[in-house]
C-alpha cells in the first residue's frame, strides 16, 4: 500500500465553522485517518506538507455540459429557447477529436478551480458514437477528474416538443426543423454504449440523460430508465428549467413535469433534477418521497433569464441538493466557486427573511456531498476516513484569506479560484502550484482556435439556418412564459404587466 501523510494543513470543518489544523494519512488513494497535528504514519509514508494551506474536499458539479466548452462567451442576450434552437447546429460536424478537446478543456478548467467531479450531460445519442463517448470518457482520464457522462438521449425535436410551436412557423421554414428519431434506435444505441463501457467506474461512468421531458416521448423516457437502472447508474434530465416548458407541460400533460415524471415511475435515488427552477411545492415533495436530487444551477439559471429556484423550498422538503455550474455555452465558465455564491445571493433575492437565505455551510455542502450523491459517486464529497482523497489546498496566503474568519462562508462568497493552489483526485496531484499537471497550455490554446475556425467552415450553413427560425422561437416561447403560472419564480413580476412582456407584447 502507498502511504502518504498530509500534515500542517487546516481543514475545513462544516459543522463548527472553523478550519482545525489537521493531518491526513491516505493509503492507495483512500483516506484512512484524520486526526490532530502528529498523527501516526507508516514507516516510509510519503509527506505532503500542507503549511500555509486551507483544505476542502473536492467539489462536485452537479450539472454540466461538456459539448459547449469551445463556445463560451460566444453570445450575451439569449435564453434558453434560442438555445434549445440553436443546440444541434451547434452540436452538429464534431469529430472526435474537437469532442475530446470540448471535454478535455472543460475538465481542465474545472480542476484548476477546485472541482474534481462532474456530472456532464454531454453529446447524445445518436448525434454522437459509443467511440466518441468512450473518447470523452478519456478526456476525463487524462483530466485526471471523475465524471459521470450522461448523453442526452430525445426522440422529438425542439420545434415538435412545444405544443404549437412547429405549426407556428411560416410554412418555407418548417422544412429546417430537424426531424424525429427512432424511439428503438436511440434506445439501441444508448444500451450499445453501456455493453461497451471500458472505463474505471470509479473514476468515470456513463449515466443517462433523457435530455429534457418534452423531447421525450414516454416509451424514450421509460426505456433510458430502465436502461439505466438495468446498468447501474444514474439518470438526470432537465426538468422545470424555464416557464415556458413548465407551461408546456401543464398544455401537454395536464399537470406538472415531475407529476408527469412520477405517473411513468422513474423517479427515485438514482434520479436528479437539472435546474428545477419552476417546481412547486407538490414536485418537491413527490422528488423529497422518492429520494431524487436537485442540481441547482444559479449562475446559468439568471444567465438565460429562466428564474430563480426556490432552493430553500427544496430543503425544507427533504430534496438533496447538488450545485452545478450547467455548461460553457450556457455560463460561461465552470467555476463552482463561484455558482455557489450566486447560490447564496439568488436566495437572499428571492425573500427578505433572512431565516430563509442558505448558509455557508448548507451551500458548501450540496457542492460536495449532496453532489456526490447525486452522481452516485458514495465514496467521495467529504475529508473523512472510508472517503477518497480529492482534496482541494487553497493558499492562505492569498489575499482571499487574509484573515481567516468563517473559512465556510469565505469558501462560498470570497475564493473565486484564484487561491487554488494544489487539487488532488484519489490521492494523487494532478494541479500543483496552480497548473494542470501533464498539460500545455500554449498547445491546447492553439488547438481550440483550430477547432473554432474548423467548426465556423463546418457548420456555418446550419448556423444560418437556425437564425432564420430564432424570431419565431423567441416570441412563441416568451408567449407561453407570459401565461399565467401558480408559481412566480422571477426575481420581479412588474415586467409582466408593464408591456415589455405581457402577452399583448410578444
């Protein structure tokens, strides 16, 4: 057994909000010990000295998509309608090596700034291969960095998936709108995928996304479930992102999304909720009952205009919580630091009774162990023996900590990932001094700016056939957001009867 031994170090400590000076002992990537300054260790135990260091365990990213990295900052007004438009042209003439470089790029930037877990809804089936999957797979390998990739399987596009909206559009440009995929087929492919799985599942699994309820007929929903639970893993899928599908829903189904979700029977532990920003208080307690998860994603939820969820709601009702970053195109960036911040501001925005904002350590907890459970990774999301050793060693000496005061609420509202020095995945480093180990920097940039003018040549027709279609998506959407809801989860209603978004409006 490889022995190491982490001393003179502070550990974050959630339930007395202080950071003790603590040693680590760690055996072939397992924490076995941890205990007050001068712990035993082996004979020939390797040191690790952690003077001058803050630890924490490894954040999780409850929600992320790894096809978008190449594409941030690409845009700043747009939501999650023109998204959702624009997604398969921007999806679309990937190689495997440009999907291997998305995913790669996305890994590095989320280690190089505390997170050592993500649960990436990445390229689907059957827009991409089980040999494009299991190469993603290894971006995360060579990352150095957990993951479950979880591909986003649909059956019904887009403009088919909102009631009305294909019969909206102006009969020239309904030939653009992509057309359905075999229910059979993708399933076919999804179970192909898993059989074919070559990756350590304790480092990387593949998980199921049935990407979004309303892109999924039932017999698509059910069987990916089934899938999954056939295979051991786990399931997410967007549900209640933005009012306009909430509104949908109601339209489609005669009741919510989750009422919908739990009438077909897939809702349970294994299951989690990306976004969950328009649930009401029966959704919540139909995902508390059957022990499902909740990845709140706050940065990308304001980004796109979709709202603010209601995360003490969630709490109260015994929902697990995760924090996620959602993907680059979406946000950005993937920096966990600072999505739980907006976690803890969006809370304090939606109520004026401070009892009800989130603390530190409720926020710091959903981004490590509430999101360990969730992507069913138990063995990680806590600096405690039985865990593994992803341990994240901020610099104290970073003008972040200077002093240290509640080394919780710092973490949450003050370190934006400037002060990761060292981040360590089972036991071993793979970002030291504030540099990803084994990467170059300069080759990598060379090689997305490759990838960005290969992918504007390849896909700038699709690209111009999305734009045709954005208007007509906007309005219908916005429309359906203007309708009446039983739950408000924008930060103000004005806007709705001030005409710049009443129904007379769109």
């Amino acid at each position: 057994m490889r022995h190491l031994i982490i001393r003179n170090g502070r550990l974050v400590d959630l339930a007395s909000r202080s950071a003790p000076f603590r040693d680590i002992l760690v055996g072939d990537g397992a924490i076995l010990e941890v205990g007050p300054p001068g712990l035993a260790a082996p004979e020939g135990a390797e040191l690790f000295d952690a003077a001058g260091l803050l630890m924490h365990a490894g954040l999780v990213n409850g929600h992320t998509h790894g096809v978008g990295t190449l594409t941030r900052g690409s845009r700043d007004r747009f939501d999650l309608a023109l998204l959702l438009a624009n997604a398969p042209a921007q999806t679309s003439r990937q190689s495997a090596e440009i999907k291997y470089l998305n995913t790669y790029l996305g890994a590095l930037e989320m280690l190089m700034k505390g997170c050592t877990t993500a649960f990436d809804l990445t390229f689907g089936v059957p827009f991409a291969s089980t040999e494009d999957l299991i190469a993603m797979g290894q971006a995360y390998r060579d990352a150095g960095m957990r993951a479950v990739m979880a591909p986003m399987i649909a059956d019904t596009p887009f403009y088919h998936a909102i009631p009305g909206l294909y019969d909206s559009l102006p009969d020239d440009l309904k030939p653009l709108v992509g057309a359905a995929a075999e229910t059979d087929a993708v399933l076919g492919a999804m179970r192909a995928a898993l059989e074919a799985w070559p990756h350590d599942r304790d480092f990387v699994r593949l998980g199921v996304a049935p990407t979004i309820p309303l892109h999924c007929s039932e017999a698509l929903f059910s069987g990916a479930v089934r899938l999954a639970r056939a295979f051991g893993t786990v399931v997410q899928s967007h549900v209640g992102e933005a009012k306009f599908q909430a509104v949908a829903a109601i339209e489609r189904y005669g009741m919510s999304m989750v009422a919908h979700l739990d009438r077909l029977g897939v809702l349970g532990p294994d299951f989690s909720v990306a976004h969950g920003v328009w649930l009401d208080a029966d959704d919540m307690r139909r995902l508390a009952d059957a022990g499902a998860s909740v990845s709140h994603n706050p940065g990308s939820n304001m980004r796109l205009g979709s709202g603010i969820a209601d995360v003490r709601g969630l709490l109260a009702a015994g929902v697990n919580l995760a924090i996620g970053t959602d993907g680059s195109a979406s946000s950005d960036n993937q920096n966990m630091y600072e999505a739980m911040r907006a976690g803890f501001q969006v809370a304090a925005v939606r109520h004026p009774d401070m009892e009800r904002w989130l603390t530190g350590p409720e926020i710091l907890r959903a981004a490590t162990e509430g999101g360990a459970r969730e992507t069913g990774f138990t063995g990680i999301g806590a600096i405690e023996p039985g865990k593994r050793a992803d341990i994240v060693f901020l610099a104290l000496d970073h003008p972040n900590w200077m002093p240290v005061n509640d080394p919780t609420v710092q973490i949450v509202l003050v370190e934006d990932g400037t002060a990761v020095r060292h981040v360590m995945v089972d036991g071993r480093l793979v970002v030291r001094d504030g540099r990803h180990l084994g990467s170059d920097m300069g080759a990598l940039a060379r090689r997305a700016e490759a990838a960005k003018a290969e992918l504007a040549a390849l896909q700038g027709p699709a690209l111009a056939a999305a734009a045709k279609l954005e208007p007509f998506a906007s309005r219908f959407c916005l429309g359906l957001a203007a309708r009446p809801y039983p739950v408000e989860r924008f930060a103000t209603c004005s806007c709705c009867t001030d005409g710049g978004f009443s129904a007379e409006a769109v």
